[in-house]
C-alpha cells in the first residue's frame, strides 16, 4: 500500500512540476518585422493612395462593420475591399474569418477580431472618409469567438 502511495506521489509531483514549468510563448509571425499601425501613422502621413505594411487588429461583425485598428493609439481605418478578392492571402484571412463564423453557425452577425500583418492601400470609402483596403496579408491569427 506505501508503495503505490509513493509512486502516486511520485507522479503528482512529477506532472505538477511540468505544469508549472515555464512554456515558451510561440512566436508571432503575424507580428515580426511589421510596425504597428500607431507607429507608421505617427511617422507618415497616410493619405489617399498611400501605400505601407503595419501590424494592426481587425475587428468585424461580418455584417455592419470591419476595421483595422490599433488599439495603443485608439486609431484605425474601415477596411474597404471589394469584390471579387484576386490576391490569394487577402482572400484566404476572409475566408478563414467566414469558417469560424459559420463553424459557430452565426451566419449574418459574427463578431471576430484577428492580429495581421499586412500590407494597406488608403483609399477613399463611399461616404467619403479614408479607409484600408488589404493588399497582401503577411500573417494573422483569429482570436478565440466569444459568444
């Protein structure tokens, strides 16, 4: 009976002890070598046409809006791609957003944020402000939905 009591414990301290080893954070591809979109806008002015590759958060509902935002500075444009999407990586994180919504079975509303890397074009929304257009996405990662 001592014996398998010790080798309980012997296992207990044993998994324990892994799980409170430190675990190496993942690197972020979607994040290395962009500046974050505070960054490039503090540095240049992004006006209409202006083209640069920043690391921002995309927040949507699938529905009523989608923007590119970085939330250190409070600031971000609406993003303004159009139909039909050729550039294969743009068209990839659009449907990888639109699996997770449907894999949740939330067809119309579907609110959904990811990290991104990518590349912008500002351009000039129908309602007259500027936006984002995507170009090319460099990386993303989708947070977990909430519901």
């Amino acid at each position: 009976m001592q014996r398998s009591r010790d080798a309980a414990v012997a296992v207990c301290l044993l998994l324990c002890g892994c799980a409170s080893s430190p675990v190496a954070e993942p690197t972020s591809p979607f994040v290395a070598g962009a500046p974050s979109l505070c960054q490039v806008m503090q540095d240049t002015p992004l006006g209409e046409g202006s083209v640069a590759r920043v690391s921002a958060t995309y927040q949507t509902d699938k529905s009523h809006y989608s923007h590119l935002i970085d939330m250190g500075c409070h600031k971000g444009f609406d993003v303004e791609n159009r139909e039909p999407l050729t550039e294969p990586s743009v068209k990839e994180f659009f449907d990888t957003g639109d699996r997770i919504c449907a894999d949740a079975g939330a067809f119309y509303v579907c609110p959904i944020s990811a990290a991104i890397d990518a590349d912008i074009r500002v351009v000039r929304s129908s309602d007259g402000l500027l936006g984002a257009e995507l170009l090319k996405v460099h990386g993303f990662q989708y947070e977990p939905r909430k519901r």
